[in-house]
C-alpha cells in the first residue's frame, strides 16, 4: 500500500476497516467473558487446549496481564465505558503481583494491565502499585552483570547450566522502569533499564543483526558465558518472536531516552525482520527452521515437526512495532508495511471467525514449538499486539 495522504480517499476506507476490526473484537471478546464468567485470578485467558475449548492461567503465570490490557484497548478503541468497567475489575485481579520477583515477566504482567490502566483512568493507586512493580522488577538487576535476570536457574538442551540467564523478551519488561522513573523522578529505575539495554545490545546480536534468544552471565564475573536458545530451533537460529521483541524493545528505549544508538539498533533487527518474512508477512515461528546449517540442541521434536508453522504473535508485535518506529522515523517503509502486516492479521488467514478459535482474535500462534506447547494456537499476547496495532494505526490516521 502506497503512503495515504490527508486528500487521499482511502483514509476514510481505512477507518472504517478499523471499526470493522474494533467490532469483531469487541463481539469476540464479549463471547470470550462469557466463558471466563467474573474474574477470579485463576481464569486469565492463555490459549486453547487440545480439545480446542478456552485454556486460563492464573494470576502468576507470565501473562495474566494481557487479557485486562485487551479490554484496556477496547475501551480505548470504543469510548465504551462497559470496557472500562471489564478492564478495571480484571485488572485489579493483578494487584497482589506488584510484590512479584520470582522472574523477569513483572513487566508484561503489571505494565499491560496497570500501565494502560493508569493512562486512560489515572488513579492514585495505579501508579503506586507500578513503582511498586518496578522495584520488584529491580531486585533481579545485577551491578556485575549490568542486566536483569530473566530465570532462576534452568538447563539449556544441551545440558548447559545456566545460572544467569537473560532473554531478548525481557527488553520488553524496561518499560515499566521508564514509567517508574518518569513518575518518581527517582533516576534509579532510568538507569536499571539503560543499563539493561546496553549489555543486551553488546551480547545478544550476531554481525547481521539477527538475536539469540538467551544469554547466560557468569555471576561472579559479568562474563557472556554461553548464548543459546530455549524456544528458538537452534542456539544459531533466530526466534522470530525473539526478533519482535528486539525490534520493539528498542524502539520503545529510543523513545524513552533519545539514544540514537537504540534508534539504529531498532532500525537494523527490524531490517532483518524484513529480509527474512514470507509473502504474507507472517513469519515462520523460527526463521531459520529446517535449513542446513541450524540444528536443535537436543531437541529432535523440532526436526520431524512440520516447517510451516507459523507465528502470528510475533507479527502482531513487530506490526505494532512498526507502527511506532515509523512514526519515530518518519520513514514511510515502515508504516506501509506495519499496514500492510495489520491487513494480513485481519485477513480470514489469521483472523478467527466470530465465535470460533476459543473466542480468541488471531489464530495460528505458536508459544514454544521445542517444548510441544501452543502449536498453532491463539494466544493471548497475539490479541493484545493486534489491538495496539489497530490503535496505532487509528493515531496515525488521525495526523492525515
């Protein structure tokens, strides 16, 4: 698609494909809480289950906080003031987690719930509960490591101890620190998340600016000891919703800080992302599935498993992404795409009819192919990223 300009007889095309997708979602996601029935912190829902039906979490699972989010940017999309009141009494299912340090995933759990919360119905008590979820987050940054811990210890496939480890998807999680900085003029958290971007921009990217999925630090040292995979194909693969989240983490640090350095990074992992997306630009749940060269560690699942699988939530996220780093940039080539990629999403390819996928927007997810879990399934974070794109897009179209 072409770049719209304000006399241009598409923008009014454009926004009603943008109500069209607001109703759908707001229809599907009535349907959706009336399965979960009242929110409980046990019924967040995740995805579906092997017999197709809603599959929830609860509350301490990494991502509870996305379903309150969506119902955040339904209101945010509608006026309506009936999301608003969804959104606050499932959000406030979460508050007890501001005191949550058992991982990283605090940001995406307290920020996408109470972050949009306290900017579309600013209360006193949101805020506190978010500096309290950033300090929380803060107590998993190390001085000698210069980054937040993503995990308590694990094993990599091989057998590799990781006693370190440090994801991509936790550049997501710095957000929340900006916030609490912004609104506490305390420069601690500023520093916790700059710092944080720093080391990851020194450890975790190859020469062709594609991503390893973890690294792992010697704790007495700071030394990167292994970089390495866990939902990823191989340890020399690339995620592609690892990929995402650099793209976007690093756009979302530019904002918050100017750094040029964060601009270039951004621009870079997302030119990669470009260089590797298939026709309907939505990529493989790995980028580099199946070619010589990439082999699973340990993990002969990913071999015999079909290539084709798909990874609508990394689209929905790099979409999102895209949205805002044209915006920053004002390079129409990544506006036009973040367009083009929302177009794909909405298209019957990936977006669910009314009713169906579990009641679930976007269909043909993939959350950890390696570990056999949410293979071609919705996910919950795919509807958030959706929702946000279609807002960003709405933005922009209001500047035409």
């Amino acid at each position: 698609m072409a770049s719209l300009t304000a006399c241009n007889s598409e923008v009014k095309e454009e926004k009603k494909f943008i109500e069209e997708n607001t109703t759908f979602a707001s229809a599907q996601t009535v349907k959706m809480l009336e399965t979960t029935g009242e929110p409980n912190g046990k019924n967040f829902p995740r995805r579906i289950n092997k017999e197709g039906k809603l599959s929830v979490t609860n509350k301490w699972d990494w991502t509870p906080g996305f379903f309150p989010g969506t119902l955040w940017y339904l209101y945010e999309l509608t006026g309506d003031t009936v999301w608003q009141q969804e959104a606050e009494k499932w959000t406030w299912q979460m508050e007890e987690v501001q005191h949550f340090s058992a991982h990283h995933d605090i940001g995406f759990m307290m920020y996408c719930s109470y972050g949009n919360a306290e900017r579309l119905a600013s209360r006193p008590e949101y805020k506190d509960i978010l500096v309290q979820s950033a300090n929380s987050l803060c107590t998993r940054f190390s001085d000698t490591t210069q980054v937040i811990e993503s995990w308590n210890y694990r094993k990599a496939w091989d057998g590799t101890e990781w006693f370190y480890p440090v994801i991509i998807d936790n550049m997501m999680n710095l957000e929340l620190l900006f916030y609490a900085s912004k609104v506490t003029g305390d420069p601690k958290y500023y520093d916790v998340a700059v710092t944080h971007a720093n080391t990851t921009l020194k450890n975790h990217f190859r020469e062709d600016y594609s991503s390893y999925h973890v690294v792992n630090y010697d704790e007495t040292t700071g030394e990167a000891l292994h970089r390495q995979t866990c939902q990823g194909y191989s340890d020399n693969s690339t995620w592609s919703r690892g990929q995402a989240w650099a793209i976007y983490g690093y756009t979302m640090s530019y904002r918050e800080t100017k750094d040029p350095a964060y601009l270039e990074a951004a621009k870079n992992f997302a030119q990669y992302y470009i260089d590797h997306l298939p026709e309907d630009l939505v990529p493989l749940w790995d980028f580099n599935v199946g070619e010589e060269g990439y082999i699973p560690q340990g993990n002969s699942y990913a071999v015999q498993y079909p290539a084709k699988v798909k990874d609508a939530s990394a689209a929905a996220i790099t979409c999102s992404a895209f949205f805002e780093l044209g915006e920053i940039t004002q390079d129409p080539q990544y506006t036009d795409l973040a367009i083009r990629m929302l177009k794909s999403l909405a298209s019957p390819a990936y977006r669910a009819p009314l009713g169906e996928n579990a009641n679930f927007i976007i269909m043909h997810c993939t959350g950890s192919l390696p570990h056999r879990s949410e293979i071609d399934s919705p996910l919950v974070y795919a509807d958030y990223y959706f929702l946000e794109a279609l807002i960003r897009y709405k933005r922009y179209l209001s500047t035409l």
